[in-house]
C-alpha cells in the first residue's frame, strides 16, 4: 500500500497521482491492484474524486464535501465520517464510509455501491440515477427525492418524506418511516425483491434479515401532470 | 317615425378593453375550459426595453472612424481566463447558448455544431446530457451542469471544453425545467434514466449544493476532476445581477453568464415566462459594475443572453461591457424555426409562423423542436448548419460595422460613451445618456 500525506502534499498532487493511475491502467488495459492509503485528510473537500481506475484508496479520517465524487471502478473506503455529497455521481465502483455522511450522500449517482456504516443525514439518495445505497443506521428527511433507479437500503428508520416525487428506484426500510414523500408508497416484498435485498445487505457486509425491511417505491400517479397533483 | 329617428342617433363604437383584452379573455377562457396553466416555450413575448431603445453616435469632428471594409477591426474573444489551464478561443463574440438534446432533435443539435464551429464560435449542451452528434460537431462544446444531472458523467466533463454551472435561467429564475411526455422517446429516456413516455420534471435547485459557498467547493470538484484545464462558467438568471455575478465571482467562476428575460425555454408556465426575471437590457450594468467593483471587469468574462437577433444587439452588449453574446431562439430561427414555408402546417396546430410556441407538444413542422423522427428527418443538418454559419458571419459584420463607425479596432473596444439611449427607460436601465442630453435617470451627482 503506498502512503499520500495530504496535510503535506495537497490535493493537486493528490489527483495528479491517482488520475495517472487512470491512464496507466487504460494504457496497459489490465487492472491495476494498487492500493492507496491517504492520511492527513483533516475534513479536506473533494478527495478522492473522479477516479476511474480498479485502484483501492483507504482515507484514514473523516472528509469534507464530495468525497469519492463521481468515481469509477475505484474502492474508496474512509475510516472516519464524510461530509456533504459524498460518492455524488459515482459512475461504478464502491464506496464505504465507516462513520456518518452528511447530507445528499450518493447524489445522482448512476452505478456502484455506496456503503454507510453509521447514518446519512437529508436527502440520502436524492435523484438517486441507479447507484445502490446501503446505510446501516438511519436516513435524514426527503430522502431518495427524486430517485429515479437504483436501490436504497435503510437498515434504520427514515426520516420525513421519504421518496417525494419518486421514479423507479426502489427503497427497502427496515425501521419505522417518519412519513412518505408525494407519490410515495408501500409495496409488496416479493421474491425477487428479497433476492435483490440480500445480495445488497452482504454485498455490504451488513448482517440483516431481509424478511425485516418493507419495500416503497412510485406510485406513478405523477408520471403524467394533473392539476389535482399540485399544491 | 319614431323607430326612424331612433335609427339616426349614433351609436358608441364597440370598445375593446385595454385591460380585458381578445388575448387576456381567450386566456380565461382556455384556463376555465382546461384548469391548467399555459406552458410553452420561447422567452417573453411582451414588449420590454431593449437593444432597439439604444443608438450609436458614431464618429465626428472628436471620433476618427476606422474604414469599414479595409481596417482592422477584430472579434476574437478568450473565455476562461481567470483559473484554466486551457481557455477557450473563439473567433467571435457571439456563442450558442445551451439548448437541450430531448428538447431539440439530433438533427437541429447536430446543425448547431456544425453552424458554430463553421463560424469560429462554441455550443453548449443542455438538459439532457452530450450527444455524440453534437461533440463530434462542435469544435468547442461547453458542457451545462444543471440541477437534474441527467446524462451526467466524469467522460462527457472531460470531454468537453468548458463547463458551465446553470444556476438560473432568464426565462425562468427560480424554476425548474420540463419535458412532457410526447418528446421522450426511447433515447431521450436512456439518456436521462427515466420511464418512457412520461412528464419530466426537472429539479430548480442542484441537488448536493444550495449556496454560494458550497458552489465553491463544487467548483473545485469540478476543476479537481478535469484537472483545472476547463473553463467554468456559471449561468445566472436575469434577477439580481450584481449580487449574482458577484456570488458566482466569489465562488471561483472563470465566466458568468447572464441570461434575460428575453432567453429562451423549451416548456415552462408562460406566468413565470411574462412575469419573473428582469428584461437584458436592464441587467448588463450591474452585472458589469459588480465585475468592477470586484476588479474582476476582463479577468472574468461576461457573456449575455436573452434576445440578442443582430449584429447591432451584439454590439450594443459589448459597449455596455460583456465580453460576448450568446443566441438560442435566434440559432433556431437561422436553421429554420418559424418558418413560413411551414404556414399550412402552422395552421393546422391553430397557430402561425412567428408565433409558433408550442415546443413541449414536439409537432414542430421544422423538425426541430421535435422527437419525431419523420418530422426530424424535415431538417438537413448540413444546410441548417450553413445557415447558422451565415448568419453568425452577418451578426459579426454587423458589429465591426458599427465598431468601425465608433473608431473601434477590435469590438471590445466599444464602450458606454458610444451610446445614447432613445426612452427614459432604457437611458435608466442601460446607464446611457437620454438622446439630445447628458442625463440619464439615476446618475450620480443629479440628484434624480
């Protein structure tokens, strides 16, 4: 594993050297195992962001905004908390936080899995574009708005308005839900949907019953505009 | 007799209301017959204080002109100079402003390319993501990161030559997009990840930032991903200029961009069309005077937008202190929008060419508010594209005309002082001097 010292080298330095490996692996067409170790990160903004090699980066403490933002193929795992935004617009790849994410954590994102070992705050999975999110305590209010596809696993409750304005993604709840957003609703857990919930829960390495969670998803009644839908 | 004399006392003329107008009434009506509110596209259509309410003095006994047709008089402009490693060049002052594949056909984005890159200048994306008919023909594509982020990702930023941040629009600051369902088709939906065939809804705020201050840091995501090479420009609504372009300053833009009310749409509600935002007449000096004050006048670089049709518009922006302009309804009018050719079928949509605003429905006779595909095959991207060139070719000699006719040798050099206004509303919202005087509302040391 090789070391990058933030606090004393920077974050130019820091993309400069994880972007190269970028392009040596698109050169070479092979994968590139190297592993990364980022220490000193000290709450700094946007570490770690638009990688798109299958490198592994372990961040030894919590960051700020957009950690791993809009990563490809890359493991990032942050030993700490993360701030605002974290893995929004993440393309594949995974990201595991082992402490809280504040707000819009996996925003937009298209692919990959975004792990969170403690709580997300508000709009977790906010316009959510197929990534999969899987946090192991509670989400914040107006999660999964806009969420278009992808899956949102809450091993907690969820907070206010869950799912307001909802595609197709699909949102599995173990814990209780404040309340659902607009066009919001229960679903029916079908085999399938058990399938799906397992492989995300051990894909997290979470230890919990899917038989637990209850699924909500669109109710599609906003899909075409009435005028009886606005207020 | 008494019926005879009757019939000899003149009758009051049927008086059409001002107020309640044949328009205002056939609006009450179609709103009573519906319950819904009117969507459309285009900008404001009502009558605003515009270019057209500014002249050029020209030169005399205290101005030397420059001979039109022999002296150099330039049109380059450089955006992003502020931060990027790689700043755009362009051979004109005048862009293509951002207009969504989804909204347009692949056709009418593809002539877009070919139209701007043909005349030295850029396009920009819009809601929908980048095409590949659209980067392949653009020899500078800017990329617009808006708030629904579909079709967003780390290749097509990278690939792009600027990015541009879209926090408003002129002719809906504060509001979000919409795309109804006739216009997404198959590739329309893959592009932004939603069902087909359904009304999209675009969101009016991003959604993993809400202010000036977390912009910075999103700016810095953007820079760190690409490398600090591109140019970021950040899109502003005509609402509050100076506070806007300042925020966008401070929050690390290499560009603003100002957009009027005059500034296109493909669908919004025409309430917040006729009724929110600031006409561009009156939102290019604060903007500009927000630059100074900053002393960032030329280090960032202003664009304008919202009804800019002719060289004279182009011109007129740069004297009040842009760097450039950008055209939408008037790229779509040159590659055949609105034309009469069409009238017939106008008319069978209850309209008429010049009129024609229902983009969202994706009838567009034209081919190019549409995704049609037998009504997209109308539009020949080739010949649309040559239009666009021409037109942007008369738009810049247009301006170096005038220029040349100020003294000017390159259009950056017109300034305020070449102008009078015509109104006391334009004199008021441009800065400029009422014609015949030295006055103009609000001017300081006047006392009005």
């Amino acid at each position: 594993m090789q070391r990058f010292d933030l606090g004393e080298n920077g974050l130019r330095a820091l993309h400069k050297t994880l972007h190269a490996q970028a392009a040596q692996t698109k050169q070479a067409a092979q994968t590139n195992e190297t592993a990364w170790e980022i220490v000193n990160p000290k709450g700094s903004h946007a570490i770690a962001v638009g990688l798109d090699a299958p490198i592994e980066v372990t961040v030894r403490g919590s960051t700020g905004y957009y950690c791993a933002g809009m990563n490809k193929q890359a493991t990032v795992h942050v030993d700490g908390s993360v701030g605002p935004g974290v893995a929004e617009n993440m393309m594949s790849g995974t990201v595991i936080v082992e402490g809280d994410a504040s707000q819009y954590a996996g925003a937009t994102g298209r692919g990959g899995l975004l792990v969170i070992k403690g709580n997300a705050s508000s709009r977790c999975g906010i316009s959510m574009k197929g990534i999969d999110i899987v946090v192991q305590g509670n989400v914040g209010h107006m999660s999964a708005f806009m969420a278009q596809s992808g899956n949102l696993v809450v091993c907690g409750d969820a907070g206010e308005a869950l799912g307001d304005s909802i595609y197709e993604a699909r949102l599995f709840v173990r814990g209780k839900v404040k309340s659902l957003g607009a066009d919001c609703i229960e679903k029916e857990m079908r085999p399938e949907h058990l399938e799906i919930l397992k492989d995300l829960l051990e894909r997290a390495g979470i230890e919990a019953d899917p038989a637990e969670f209850r699924r909500y998803g669109s109710a599609r009644e906003l899909y075409h505009f009435n005028i009886d839908n606005a207020y | 007799m008494a019926d005879d004399h009757k019939s000899d006392i003149p009758r009051t003329m049927p008086i059409q209301s001002a107020t309640f107008s044949q328009e205002v009434n056939a609006e009450i009506r179609r709103a009573a017959a519906t319950g819904i509110y009117d969507i459309r596209g285009g900008g404001a259509k009502r009558k605003l204080p515009h270019f057209d309410d500014l002249l050029f003095l020209g030169a005399s006994m205290s101005r030397y002109p420059l001979e039109g047709y022999r002296e150099r008089c330039d049109t380059d402009v450089v955006l992003g100079t502020r931060f990027a490693s790689k700043p755009i060049r362009l051979d004109i002052p005048i862009t293509i402003a951002g207009m969504s594949f989804g909204a347009l056909s692949g056709q009418a984005k593809e002539a877009l390319g070919r139209g701007a890159s043909m005349a030295g200048t850029s396009t920009t994306t819009g809601d929908g993501g980048m095409t590949e008919e659209e980067r392949g023909h653009s020899r500078t594509l800017v990329y617009q990161y808006l708030p629904s982020r579909y079709g967003m990702n780390p290749d097509d930023l990278r690939r792009a030559d600027a990015i541009e941040v879209v926090v408003g629009q002129g002719a809906k600051p504060g509001g979000g997009g919409m795309l109804l369902g006739q216009k997404i088709n198959a590739r329309v939906a893959q592009m932004r990840n939603l069902p087909e065939g359904i009304d999209q809804r675009s969101a009016c705020r991003h959604p993993d930032w809400t202010g000036p201050d977390d912009l910075e840091i999103k700016i810095l995501e953007l820079r760190e991903i690409t490398g600090w090479e591109k140019p970021i420009y950040v899109k502003v609504g005509g609402a509050r200029p100076y506070f806007d372009t300042t925020l966008a300053v401070k929050a690390g833009a290499d560009v603003v961009v100002l957009d009027g009310m005059q500034g296109g749409t493909a669908a919004t509600q025409d309430v917040f069309i006729e009724h929110v935002g600031q006409p561009t007449l009156a939102c290019i000096r604060q903007a500009v005077r927000a630059l100074q004050d900053l002393g960032m006048h030329r280090k960032v670089q202003l664009i304008v937008s919202g009804g800019i049709r002719s060289g004279a518009d182009v011109a007129k922006v740069l004297a009040l202190g842009a760097d450039a302009a950008s055209i939408g309804t008037a790229a779509m009018v040159a590659i055949g929008d609105n034309d009469p050719r069409w009238e017939a079928e106008y008319n069978a949509l209850g309209t008429t060419a010049g009129a024609y605003d229902d983009w969202h429905e994706g009838r567009d006779p034209a081919g190019i508010s549409t995704q049609d595909p037998a009504l997209a095959a109308r539009l020949d991207p080739v010949e649309a594209g040559r239009r666009l060139r021409n037109y942007l070719k008369v738009m810049t000699l247009e301006a170096q005309t005038l220029a040349r006719a100020c003294g000017k040798s390159h259009v950056h050099n017109l300034e305020p002082e070449d102008l009078c206004a015509l109104t006391l509303e334009a004199a008021a919202m441009a800065q400029i001097p009422l014609a015949g005087t030295d006055w103009y509302p609000g001017k300081p040391g006047t006392g009005y």
